[in-house]
C-alpha cells in the first residue's frame, strides 16, 4: 500500500471541480433528450462526427496509468526515456490497415455489438465466446483502473479510498446512464482539452523552474533522450521496448484494440457513414503522437526537476519502501502550482480516468444487452423500454467494477504492472478469428475458437516460461499460432468428419473501388509514420 501524504486543497480548488463535476451531469442530462431506441443510446442514432468519434478515441488512450506512467517510464524508469515515443510509430500503420481491411466490411453491418458479427460468419458459441472474453478482462482491468486512480485521487485530496471511488465511480456512472454514447463521446471531447491545457501548464511550469527550453533539454540524460532502440530485439536479450517489438507488436496490439474491441468499435459505429469512420480513424493516426509526445516532455521535465531539487523524490509516497514514482506529476502539481491550478489539475486526473471507464462500462452493457440479453427474448420488440433496460444494465457494470476495485488492493500494483501483458495474452488471437471470418469461407466456428484458446494457452506459457520475450512480441505470435492452429483444425474436421461439417455463414464482400479520400489519408499516414521515424532518429 502507498504510505498517505497529507496534502490539502483550498475553497477555490473546491469550487473548479465542483464546477467540472456539475457541469458533467447537467451535459449529460441535456444529450439524452430525444433518446428512444437502442441505437439513439449505443450508437447515438449513427449521426456523430468524425472530430468528436476520434478525440474521443484518444482521450479514452489517454487514462490517468497513461498520465502517470508515461511520464515516470521517462524519467525515472531503468531502460526509460524517451524510447517510449516509438511505441506510437506502429498507430499510423494499424490506422491504414483498418481504413481499409476492417472497419468497411464491418460498418456495412450496422452493428450495435461487434460480436454480432461473429455469429452472422461462425455461429452463435463463437459470438458469446468472444464476447463473455471481453466482458471478463474489461471489467477486471476497469475495477484495477478505478482502485489506481482511488488511491491519487485520496492522495491529493484526503478524502479517503472509499469516498474517492465513490466519487470518481459514481459521477461517471450517473452520466454515463443518462448521457448513453452520445453522453460518453462529447464528454470525453471536454475532458481531453482540460487535459491537454492542464498538460502544457504542467510542462510549461516544468521548463520555467528547468531554466528555460534549453536548460530542460541539456539537464536531461543523454540516454534518455534517445527515442529510438535498435540495439535489442526483443526476442532472447530481455529488452522489452526495443524497437522492432515496439513497431510488429504494436501494430498488432492496436489493430486488434482499434478494430476487434468492443470500447473502441462502438464509437466508430456512431459515425453517420463509414467516410466519418474512417476519417475519425486518420484524425486519430495524425493527432495521438503529439498528445502521446506532450505527456513524454512532462515526463523530461519531472525528470529535470528530481534532478535539480534532490529531496523531491523522498517526498514522494512509499511502496514497498521505495519513493512511487508513478505519483510524481500529482505530487509536484499540488506542491508546485497555485490554488485554482491544482484544481484544474485533479480535474485533469478526474478527466483521464473518467474518459476511460465511461466508453468501457457502456460498452460492457452494450455487448451485455446484445450479446446476451436481447437474444433471449428474439422477435420481442422493446420499443422505448430499450433505454431503460440499456440504463440499467449500464449501472449494474458500474456497480461490479467499483465493487471489484474494493478487492484489488493485494494484487493491484502487480496487475498494474502487467496490465498490458493480460492484453497482450489475447489481442492477437481475437484479431485472427476476426480476419479468419473476413478472408476465409470455410473456417468454422468450432476451428477459429480452437485457434483462439490455443493462441492465449501459447501467450501464457511465453509469460511463464521465455521471462527474456517481449511481451510486445505475444500479439503477433498468438496471432500466427491461432490462424495455423484455426486451419489446420478446419483440414481435420474436413478430413475426419466432411460430410458432417456446418455450412459456412455469412462471408463478408466488399467493394474494392475505394474512395480517392482514403487513398489520401493512406498516403498521408505513410508519410507521416517516415517523418515521425525521421524525427526521432534526430533526437
């Protein structure tokens, strides 16, 4: 447990995020008027934007572990700095591949569950397979979530763990129930530009007290400033972040998050059309590497300021008898920045958790109401009833996962540690009973399943027994293991067993004459991913 550091906030600190807070709710009681189906709640009648679809999208990237972590990886983590920044090298790539391979044969559908795909190409165990895989890991992350973000929240403003999970759950909870996606969407649009002002105040004070931009610059380690780590390659030699894990393993983790995760997918589903879609996807491949870079520079500047002032890093709170580095951005904002500012700053936290666990509980009703719920009562016509059911089932997962962050406390700092990892053990798999369904016509449900299980298995013994593999390099591997696992199961059933086989279901077309738009945005992503390539060679 984190030793407590008493700390207080003054009336107008008070005052800033009470204003935050009032001002979600009453937002969110204005978006649902109008609200009569299903689809006005989970898709927000297919009638939003590009902008608000992808900001949106990149403040759910943008959690509060992000904030914190990001900024002690590059400061003060071993084999830290700014090599972070190649991680976002592999987002234009995963960006392009989407725009055209996943999202149009799946926009097409009008889907509310991306699940529901699944059933229409395999069957319906594939379907609640998958999705009851995604109810289990997103409602445990989102509980440990809630309990890291508890433990700051109580750490800056003293109101103890049980009220500062009462307080984060409970807002975003309510809001999230009246406000559906359309609430989550431009909620998250409002709480990614207070972070992004609250970022630059922070990195702005940070080079101020450095000296200048100059003075940052030169009193950062050298090696820490290297962004690009071509030296290891992650597969025998224990370097975790080098580049060529960072690059294929990334694209492969953020083409199964962006495309195949139900939290992510909703929201590009909200769109009008699949153009919006897949302009919210390039907006996202342009813009999150310079919100990723700004929390970076954060870091450098923490970095600088532990240098230069020795006894900051003994005031932060204790873990396991060591100084939590992970607390250092919140320790230095409520001891280095005026009232009003520090308020600013928890809202900026409140906003950074807020943007994560509000798309993920709605996405944790959405797959619940139509992937297990809806189907029980089929041809049964809900009408207005939906919004009620929908609502209520939303506040259920919120009451689980803030009942689960209560249980947390032994294994939380391990699993925050590991978080990706748990990721990591199934992104690839699900991406390939995804692709499975797009690009074959006779892989049966019952081979593409075989394929996952034993693609997470695989992931599970590299975790236990290769300590020296990146678990960056997991994606991609649990990928090719459960495509060859998923055909070579699919050719013995056909062997064994080929008159006794299921017909294969729905397979997807598509039409091949992509607009001269996308092409653009493709070229553009390219061109961007050799500049940032560029840029960060020059570092």
């Amino acid at each position: 447990m984190i030793t407590e550091q008493s700390s207080s906030l003054t009336a107008l600190d008070w005052a800033v995020i009470g204003l935050y807070l009032a001002g979600l709710l009453i937002m969110a009681a204005w978006l649902a008027r109008g609200q009569t189906n299903r689809d006005d709640y989970f898709v927000a009648g297919r009638q939003i934007g590009a902008w608000p679809v992808a900001l949106s999208v990149m403040a759910t990237q943008c959690s509060t572990n992000s904030i914190l972590g990001a900024p002690a990886f590059v400061a003060f983590a071993a084999g830290g700095g700014l090599v972070w920044l190649q991680y976002e090298l592999a987002v234009p790539l995963a960006m392009v591949f989407l725009m055209f391979f996943v999202l149009p044969r799946l926009r097409s559908l009008e889907l509310v569950s991306i699940y529901e795909f699944l059933e229409q190409r395999y069957d319906r165990r594939t379907r609640l397979t998958l999705s009851g895989l995604f109810l289990f890991v997103r409602a445990f992350a989102t509980a440990v979530t809630v309990y890291g973000v508890a433990l700051v929240i109580d750490l800056i403003t003293g109101l103890g763990f049980v009220s500062s999970v009462l307080v984060l759950g409970l807002f975003t909870v309510v809001y999230d129930c009246l406000g559906g996606i359309r609430g989550v969407i431009y909620s998250d649009v409002v709480q990614l530009l207070i972070l992004t002002v609250m970022l630059a105040v922070l990195l702005l004070s940070l080079t101020v007290d450095a000296g200048g931009p100059g003075a940052l610059l030169d009193a950062f380690q050298a090696e820490r400033r290297q962004a690009l780590e071509f030296s290891g390659n992650g597969l025998t030699d224990g370097q975790t972040f080098g580049f060529w894990p960072m690059l294929f393993g990334g694209f492969f983790l953020y083409v199964s998050y962006y495309g195949c995760d139900q939290s992510q997918v909703q929201r590009l589903f909200s769109t009008a059309t699949i153009h919006d879609t897949n302009r919210a996807l390039f907006l996202n491949g342009l813009l999150r590497f310079p919100l990723v870079a700004l929390y970076c520079a954060v870091g450098v500047g923490i970095g600088v300021y532990a240098l230069n002032n020795p006894a900051f890093l003994s005031s932060l709170p204790l873990s396991g008898g060591n100084p939590q580095v992970n607390l250092a951005v919140p320790v230095y904002m409520i001891t280095s920045l005026p009232p009003g500012i520090v308020g600013l700053g928890l809202v900026a936290l409140f906003a950074a958790a807020m943007s994560s666990l509000d798309s993920v509980i709605n996405a944790l009703s959405a797959s619940t109401m139509e992937d297990f719920i809806r189907p029980i009562g089929r041809g049964r016509r809900y009408g207005h009833w939906d919004i009620w059911w929908s609502r209520g089932v939303t506040a259920a997962w919120g009451g689980v996962t803030l009942t689960l962050s209560f249980f947390v406390g032994d294994i939380a700092p391990t699993v925050l540690e590991a978080i990706n990892k748990v990721g990591s053990l199934a992104n690839g798999p699900v991406l390939a009973v995804f692709l499975l369904g797009f690009f074959t016509r006779r892989v049966v449900g019952f081979a593409a399943v075989t394929g996952l299980l034993c693609g997470i298995l695989g992931n599970a013994l590299c975790w236990l027994y290769l300590p020296n593999l990146s678990w960056l390099w997991w994606n991609p591997f649990g990928f090719a293991l459960s495509v060859t696992v998923a055909i070579t199961t699919q050719g013995c059933l056909q062997v064994v067993s080929p008159q006794g086989l299921p017909e294969p279901r729905q397979h997807l077309s598509r039409d091949r004459s992509f607009p001269r738009a996308w092409w653009r945005w493709g070229a553009v992503l390219l061109i961007w991913f050799f500049f940032l390539l560029m840029a960060l060679a020059a570092l």
